[in-house]
C-alpha cells in the first residue's frame, strides 16, 4: 500500500489528506493481521518529497519549478528530493523475500524528512 508522511505531520491545511494517509497505515496494520494466516503480508511504503511530472507542474514556469524543488530539498534532512526509481526500489524490497518478516509496517523512503 502507498501512504504518506503527511499521516504524521498534522499539517494544518492538510487536514482530509494526512486522515487518509494514516488511515492506510491502519489498514495495513489490521489487513496484516487478518491475513496472517494466509501468509499474506502487508505494508505501507511511505514516500517523500519525489520528483515527478505532478510535482514540477505545480508551478507555471521551469524557473519556478527549480525554486521550488529547491525550496523542498532544504526541508529534507538529506537535502533533495527523492528520484522515483529510489521509491520504486523500496517497493520492490517490501514485495521481495528479503523482507519476508516484515508485516504491517510503514518503510519510510523520505530522505529522513519525518525522522527528524
């Protein structure tokens, strides 16, 4: 499942959004003890600040865009913004063996921007 670092964040104008987002944390949680027993796992990835289509078309112009992509990378303690291939490799670790005890967690791919 996909959530989101706004469940954590309490952000004021964000209100609808971060009760959703910490609503598929929960889900996660309860769908990963109900199907436990299946050997069916559940998790939420967690992504930060990524750079995509949909965020550089927030602003009307490329100049614009860098602003503010910049202005985002100086929040995240890692200073930038994640690339989707490194979201998409959190993914695919969650999905894989290798995380075959891991259940109704939340892996945080945010650059440390809610771990701090």
């Amino acid at each position: 499942m996909n959530g989101s670092t706004n469940a954590d964040s309490g952000a004021l104008t964000f209100g609808l959004y971060t009760t959703t987002s910490a609503a598929v944390g929960s889900f996660a949680r309860i769908w990963a003890n109900e199907l436990k027993d299946r050997r069916i796992r559940v998790n939420t990835n967690i992504p930060g600040l990524t750079v995509t289509p949909g965020l550089n078309g927030t602003q009307p112009t490329e100049e614009k865009s860098a602003e503010f992509r910049d202005l985002l990378a100086g929040q995240v303690p890692m200073g930038r913004l994640a690339d989707p291939d490194e979201i998409a490799a959190a993914v695919l670790f969650l999905a894989c063996d290798r995380s075959s005890f891991i259940t109704g967690s939340g892996l945080y791919a945010d650059g440390g921007l809610n771990q701090t």
